[in-house]
C-alpha cells in the first residue's frame, strides 16, 4: 500500500477542478486509475478515514475531503472518524 496515491487524491480535490467535479459526481470513476490498493479504495469510497489515518494518510489532507463533501464525509463526521483512530508510531 501507498499513503502517498490516498495523499495526492486528496490533494488533487483542491488543487485540480476537473478532478473535483469528477470526484463529486462520482467517486469510484474518478479514482479507478490512482494507483490506489483495494483496502484504500474501499476506505476511500466509504469515507473510513479511521481505516485511511491508520493506513498512513495524512489527517491534514484528509480533512479537505470533508471540507469539500466528498465520498460522503462532513466536517462532523470525519472528526467522529478521525478520533476513533489508533494513533500511529511515525
């Protein structure tokens, strides 16, 4: 597994517009050819940043996410999720 494909997919949210709308309008299109493993995709999809943070994801970037709706996630739920989250030895 790679953070880094999870890290630049949330990066990619603010920083890439037609990625954005793309993500918005539909997730699993829009992230088929990110390099991403199957448990993070499944994660993504599901708005499981608990599973996402623990994987390695950056809780930074994770957040636009939230900010911008995507995959189901809020400000109120990814700070729900995000608590539930072992914390990591880095």
């Amino acid at each position: 597994m790679a953070p880094y494909d999870v890290n630049l997919v949330c990066w990619r949210v603010v920083h890439d517009k037609e990625f954005c709308d793309a993500i918005l309008k539909n997730p699993a299109e829009a992230i088929r050819d990110c390099g991403l493993s199957e448990a993070e995709r499944v994660a993504l999809l599901g708005g499981d940043v608990k599973t996402l943070y623990e994987l390695g994801v950056d809780a930074f970037l994770m957040a636009h996410l939230a900010s911008w709706g995507v995959c189901g996630l809020n400000p109120g739920s990814y700070s729900e999720s995000i608590r539930r989250a072992r914390p990591r030895n880095n």
